[in-house]
C-alpha cells in the first residue's frame, strides 16, 4: 500500500490543547484565589501591628503603675523611729505641712491631677524613687524625697526634690510619630475613713475634697491614654478613642501591708 493510501486510512485525531474560554476561566480562578491570599496577608499584617501596638501600650502602663505604686506605698515612711519622727523626717516645705505625706491638686478637664509623694530613707535602705534609684549616700541620717507625678503633652512625668522633671512614660503629643503611646490624663482619688479614725476606706475623694492629708489610706490612680488603634475616620469608629487603666495602692504607713 502506497504511503498515500497508508495516511488516508489512519483515523483523524484531534489536537489536544486549551481554548480561549478555558484559558480565560483559568485565569479568572488564579487572580481570586491570589486576592484572597493578599487579603489574608493584609489580614494578618492589620492583626499583627495592632497586637504590637496595645503590647506597647499595655508595657509602658505596667510601667507607670509600678513606679507610682512603689512610691505610694512608701509614703510618710521615716528610719528609726526611736530617733526621728514624722515631723523631724518630713518637715514644712512649701504647701507641705510638717510631718505631711501627700498633696495633690485636681483638675477634671485633660491632663488631670498631679500628685506629690513625700518619705525618708536612709542609705542602702532599698527604697526606690520616682527616677528608679534608691539613697546610696552612705549617710545614716534620713534623706528626705519628694515624688510630685504629673501629665504633661501626652507624657507622665516626675519631678524629684524640685528637679526639671523627667518622662517616665509616654510620646510627646506634637510628635510625628504615628501610633505613639500618648497619656492623656492622669486622675487620683483619696481613700480615707470619713470618721478619722481606723484604716478601713470608706470613701474616695478628689484632691479638693480630703480634709487631712495624713489620714489618706490609700490612693486609687487612673491613668488614661489615647488609644492607638483609634481612627477618626474608620467607619463607625469602632474603637474607643481612650483606653483607662486602674490600681488602688495601700499606704503601707497607714495599713501596715
């Protein structure tokens, strides 16, 4: 048989191959299933920077809140009773009466309250200041700190024994940095026995309101920042635009604990 007659008699066979349509329909399925994929990565992206920020956050208020509770605590505290007292330790300095462990002024509208926390130590006694240091003087004789927090253009400060005072948290507020850490307010509330007498609380009162300063118990602060998740512009705001957070701290001079 001649090669002719040999190709003629093989079946036709069709080539095997995509079409347009199918070709299209693949593509169509690849760029869903790739913005899909980009939509998670963005996803996830959007979930990681806001854990990293309230993270941030939420350091820089354990932070504040344990200087402030140290300080606190240690308020009208003076070394050897048997040769100093409260009087002798602490004695009169500006609005401080002698033997007065706290004074406060309050204020309702942003940046609040400020706070001033007054004691005595004596070197290598451990007891820490609003800076993180302690006395190492090497002086027995008590050395008398005072402590006075504050709120200024979105940092809390502390001012020691009348020195410029220092940031102990917080991003000024004129900062270009997005997402900062910025505090917005500082409030303190007094808890005192409204009889005058015992440790037990059995009210809190802004600064204006406490009567004796040396009756103060204990001392409840809330400091409130400006969330850094927040966005005027996001669709129905669904962030609060401040975040509050609270301690009550026990005065140990007062309690005993």
């Amino acid at each position: 048989m001649s090669e002719h007659h040999l190709r003629a008699a093989m079946p036709h066979r069709r080539q095997a191959g995509f079409t347009l349509v199918e070709i299209l329909v693949a593509l169509l399925i690849g760029l869903f299933l790739l913005g899909g994929l980009m939509t998670l990565v963005q996803d996830n992206r959007r979930t990681f920077s806001s854990q990293n920020l309230l993270s941030q956050l939420q350091d820089s208020e354990r932070l504040a809140m344990t200087i402030m509770t140290d300080v606190i605590q240690s308020a009208g505290y003076f070394p050897d009773p048997t040769t100093n007292t409260a009087v002798s330790a602490l004695p009169v300095a500006g609005v401080m009466a002698a033997g007065q462990p706290f004074f406060g002024t309050y204020n309702a509208a942003a940046p609040g309250d400020t706070l001033t926390v007054r004691y005595a130590t004596t070197t290598g006694d451990t007891i820490i200041n609003c800076t993180g240091s302690s006395n190492t003087t090497g002086n027995v004789a008590p050395l008398l700190y005072s402590n006075v927090f504050s709120v200024l253009n979105g940092q809390l400060l502390c001012a020691l024994n009348g020195a410029p005072a220092v940031p102990l948290v917080g991003t000024v507020s004129a900062s270009a940095i997005p997402n900062a850490i910025i505090v917005n307010r500082l409030s303190i509330l007094y808890g005192i026995n409204s009889a005058g007498t015992g440790t037990n609380v059995d009210t809190y009162v802004n600064a204006a309101g406490v009567a004796n300063w040396n009756n103060v118990i204990s001392v409840k602060i809330t400091l409130t920042f400006n969330n850094p998740l927040y966005s005027a512009t996001a669709p129905g705001n669904p962030q609060p635009q401040y975040l509050t957070f609270q301690r009550v701290v026990s005065v140990m001079n007062q309690t005993g604990i």
